[in-house]
C-alpha cells in the first residue's frame, strides 16, 4: 500500500509515515488473532477495500481451525 500511496484521495491517507502506522497497528492486530477491515477512497472515483481474516487461532472463534493446507 505504501508503494501506491499517490492514489489515495485524501492529503491524509498519502502520508507515507501516516500509512505506515496504520499498517503497522493492522498487521499487530491480524498477528494477535483479530480480523481487519478498511477502506480508503483513491482518485479517479475508485474505493480501495482490505479484507484480513485472522488465522489458528482467532481470538473470537478459537475453535475454528486455519484452513491453510486444507484442500478441496
């Protein structure tokens, strides 16, 4: 994300230190078993969506097992 921080739409959301943080706190929350989501708007009337699902184990559902390596 910090590669295309050009797009963002907001002076904010182009901070390169800003976002750093941002997915520094982010990647701390994934890691301690805690979905993630957000969404930054980027010029040309596009929205960007991140999605992290939290793995083995998830901090609100522990009894659901990673599904890394399951095939199908």
């Amino acid at each position: 994300m910090l590669a295309s921080a050009t797009a963002f739409a907001s002076e904010r959301d182009r901070d390169t230190t800003r976002l750093g943080d941002v997915i520094g706190r982010l990647a701390e929350r994934v890691a301690s078993g805690e979905d993630v989501v957000g969404g930054w708007y980027l010029t040309g009337q596009r929205f960007l969506s991140v999605c992290l699902i939290a793995c083995s184990p998830h901090r609100m559902r522990p009894e659901i097992p990673c599904p890394v390596g399951a095939t199908t």
